[in-house]
C-alpha cells in the first residue's frame, strides 16, 4: 500500500490516494483472488519486500509493487522474471505518468500495445496497454 501512494502521490488526487486505506486495498486484493487472480509475495529474510498478481484468464501481470525502501535492489526484477516464467504471451497496463514503471517494464521486452492510452478511473489520467515481446530478458 505504501508503495502504491509512493508512486501514486504526484499522479493522482488526495482524496483518490486517501481512500486507498488497508481496508479498501485488503477488499481489493481479497476480490483479485475471488476473481481468480494469483498473488505471489517476494520475501527477503522473512519479511515480505514486493507484490506481483497474475490474472490466468488473459495473462495481465499486474500488481507488481516493491516497498519504496527495497526498490533498486533486484526485487521487481526478480518478481516480473518470476510471473513472466508463468505466461505465454503476458501484458501489463501501466499509467502513462509513471515513467519509472515504463522505463523499468520497456527495458524488459515489453513494447506499447496501443497508439491511444485509454482514461482510468480518474479523470485525466491515461493508462496504456504493453505487451511482452523479448523472450531473453
Ligand atoms: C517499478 C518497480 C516495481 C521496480 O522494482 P525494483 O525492485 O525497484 O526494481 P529492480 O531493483 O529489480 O530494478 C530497478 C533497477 O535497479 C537495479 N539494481 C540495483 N541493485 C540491484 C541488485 N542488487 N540486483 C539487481 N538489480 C539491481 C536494476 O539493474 C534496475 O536498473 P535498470 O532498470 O536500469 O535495469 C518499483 O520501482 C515499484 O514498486 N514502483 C512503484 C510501484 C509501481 O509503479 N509499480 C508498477 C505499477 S504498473
């Protein structure tokens, strides 16, 4: 959760970002399971450092947040290679504003599925589909 307001803060709104309590995302990561979505814990040393979701109906990685203090240290890596090794032809939806993430994921093989990002939830923030395209990452 508070990787997500960490990297969510500059993009979305305050009351956007405040409704995003542990109430709100526990219901939301209980409702990704009863939909059928995989969550999968990155741990270093017992404690847990990063998320990854993986949704089996379409292949949407999804999810994927490492705590702001233990990013640059090979977790989301180790994550997306791990959820990666999972699919067949994988995609990610990422907001257009996240520059880090889109860096991070083109770095990775992923290339834009679209021309046109679609508006999310919040008005004026666009978001756009990746597919995975490298094989040898
Ligand atoms: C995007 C995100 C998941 C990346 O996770 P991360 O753990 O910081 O990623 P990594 O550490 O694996 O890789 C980041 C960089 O650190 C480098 N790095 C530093 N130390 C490293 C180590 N010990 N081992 C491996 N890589 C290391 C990597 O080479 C990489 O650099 P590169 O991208 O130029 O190749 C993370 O920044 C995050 O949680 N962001 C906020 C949430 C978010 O935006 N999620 C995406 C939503 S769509």
């Amino acid at each position: 959760m508070c990787s997500w307001k960490e990297s969510h803060k500059d993009i979305c709104s305050a009351d956007f970002i405040e409704k995003h309590n542990i109430e709100y995302m526990t219901a939301f990561l209980s409702d990704k399971l009863k939909n059928g979505y995989k969550l999968y814990i990155k741990c270093n040393d017992n404690t847990p450092v990063g998320i990854i979701g993986i949704n089996p109906e379409d292949e949407e990685i999804c999810l994927l947040y490492v705590l702001p203090e233990e990013q640059g240290k090979g977790f989301g890596n180790e994550l997306l290679k791990f959820a990666l090794a999972k699919c067949k032809n994988p995609y990610i939806t990422v907001l257009d504003s996240n520059k880090k993430a889109i860096e991070f994921y083109t770095k990775r093989g992923f290339v834009p599925a679209e021309n046109q990002s679609k508006n999310t939830v919040e008005k004026k923030i666009f978001e756009r589909k990746y597919v995975y395209q490298n094989k040898n990452m």
